[in-house]
C-alpha cells in the first residue's frame, strides 16, 4: 500500500515538473517573440542610447502605434528584458541597461543575440509546408522558408565572418595564411556562400586574394552580391546562382570553403568530392560546421538540444528537398 502510494506520488511529481517546464518553455517562446518584434520595429535600437522612455515617446520616435508600444514595453519590463521606473497615469519610463543593450541592439558586438530570434521566427514560417512534409515525404525548399530565415541566419554570422574569419581562424592554419598573403594571388571558393559575408571576411583580411561565392539560393545571392557592392570588393569578389561542379572549375582554386551549409546537403559526400576537386593538388578544403554530438544521446546538453531544435524544423527538411537525401542533418 506504501509502495503503491509512494509511485502514484513519485508520478505526480514527474508530471507536474514536466507542466512547468512546458509552462516555463511557453513563457521563453513569447520572449523570442517579442525580441523580434522589438528589433524589427526599432525599439531597442532606440532605448539603447540610455534614454527613459514613455510609450508616447518611444512610439513617437519609432513610428509606432502607442497602445501597442505600451503592451510591449510593459511585456518586456514583466520578463525583466527592460527596467522601468515612475508611477501609471502615461508616466512609466522604459529603459535599456547597458549589457542589455549590447545583446540587443549592438550590431557590431559578437554577443548580440536578436538574429537569433529572427531565425526561430523564420523557421516556423512554412510551418504547414512541414507537417505535410512530416506525414508524406519530401523537403521543405530553402527559399520557403522567407526573409527572416535567410537574413537571421547570416546575421547570426556576420560579425564572427567580419571579425573572426581572417584575423584569428584563418591565420590559425599557417600554410593556409600564408598563401593567402602570397603571390600569384591566391583563388578562394566558398560553397554555400549565402549573404556573401563570409567572402567580404575573407576578401577584406587578404587584400590580394580573388574570391567566388557560390550558392543555390536566388534570394541570397541577391543579397550576398549587394553585400559586396556595399563592401566596395566587386573587384575582386563575385558571387554566382549555380553550383561549382563545372569542368572548367576543377583544380582552379588554392582555397575552397563551407561554412554551416554541409549539413543542410542532400548529397554531402558528392559535395565534399566536388570541394576537393575545386582544390586540385595543391588546394585545401576548410568545412566548418556545427560541433554536435557524435551520437544520439537523451537528455543532452543545451547546445546539441539548440540543433535538434533547427534540424527538426528547417536542416533536415531542407536537406529532403533533392532525393535521394542523406538525411544527414542535426545543425
């Protein structure tokens, strides 16, 4: 009887952590939201310079609607995102902490975070594309998937591509560096090249090197080629709509790289192949992907349940499109 009673307790527990963990998931759901709305609208670009703002104020500064802007501020300063300081009657000010901000509304700073919830809004946005998906079959096509996948995705690399690429990873590898430094000048080929900000990290670090990007996506070569006219490299950084697997091609290139974009691939063995082609003899193949788990394992860490989270909803739909499919993903 004190056996039976204490596995009818033992179960409730289990059951009533596991609502306020969903009820907890629930609530972290709403903030991604709402980060989103706050960025794309402005809000936090605009509270970031240390000003205390009134719904009024804010909505004044940013275009916006004020009863909308005063739900949002008071959301933001419920989940403690925002501080808020002064009494009702229209007179609450919102503000921005400094560290707050930098997470926020600093686009130059590796820590910033709103990319982040621009690419979870984007990859629920073919949301009955990927059930249907789920119950027949098939992929989910990248270009589905709009806007916010496509921009969050190369804003979340933006920074570490401008800042990183060519001043710590690359110069990490001596040969590589070196040769990029060197005449003739070097040829580099990126795969996947999306917004192109990977191509400009390069280009911009080794003033001598030609670049090509090379990407499948119309919507992101578009956006990568006017990336590199803002850059000021068309001189010597041209992005092309088609795969890299020409004859004229093979062997053309010293350096050829994959940044996040294996995984995604119906065919990553085909790709690796091609890459080493590209490369010839003498040529290096640089793939940086996602540092998942060797092996499925319950209960994981944060990072590897972050991919799992990706792959279910874009990587490996995305991945299905082209049969047949490795199905390799798990960003």
């Amino acid at each position: 009887m004190d056996t039976s009673l204490s596995q009818l307790e033992l179960s409730a527990n289990e059951r009533d952590a596991f609502m306020e963990r969903l009820f907890a998931d629930a609530l972290g759901a709403f903030s991604i939201f709402s980060v989103y709305i706050g960025d794309r609208l402005g809000f936090y670009r605009t509270l970031a310079g240390g000003q205390r703002l009134t719904p009024k104020e804010l909505a004044k500064l940013t275009n916006t609607q004020e009863r909308y802007v005063r739900e949002w501020l008071e959301h933001q300063a419920s989940c403690c995102i925002l501080d808020v300081e002064g009494d009702g009657n229209g007179q609450r000010r919102f503000f921005l902490s400094p560290a707050r901000a930098e997470v926020l509304a600093d686009s130059q700073s590796l820590n910033l975070m709103t990319p982040l919830a621009q690419l979870i809004v984007g990859a629920v946005y073919p949301l009955d594309a990927l059930l249907q998906a789920y119950r027949r079959g098939g992929g989910v096509a990248f270009s589905d998937y709009g806007v916010d996948l496509r921009e969050g995705q190369a804003s979340m690399n933006k920074q570490m591509f401008l800042q990183q690429l060519g001043t710590d990873w690359l110069p990490a590898i001596p040969d590589i560096h070196a040769r990029l430094q060197a005449d003739p000048p070097a040829r580099v080929a990126d795969i996947g090249s999306g917004a192109g900000w990977s191509c400009i990290g390069i280009a911009r670090s080794y003033p001598k090197v030609l670049v090509d990007g090379f990407d499948l996506d119309d919507a992101s070569v578009k956006l990568a080629r006017h990336n590199v006219i803002q850059s000021g490299m068309s001189d010597r950084l041209k992005i092309h709509l088609q795969d890299a697997s020409k004859a004229e091609l093979v062997g053309h290139y010293d350096l050829v790289t994959a940044f996040e974009c294996l995984h995604d691939m119906s065919n990553p063995v085909g790709a690796l192949r091609m890459m080493r082609n590209l490369a010839g003899e003498n040529g290096t193949v640089i793939i940086m992907d996602e540092r998942a788990l060797e092996n499925f394992q319950p209960c994981s860490e944060a990072l590897e349940q972050l991919l799992y989270g990706f792959s279910i909803l874009h990587c490996l739909p995305v991945g299905m499109v082209d049969q047949p499919s490795a199905g390799s993903a798990r960003c």
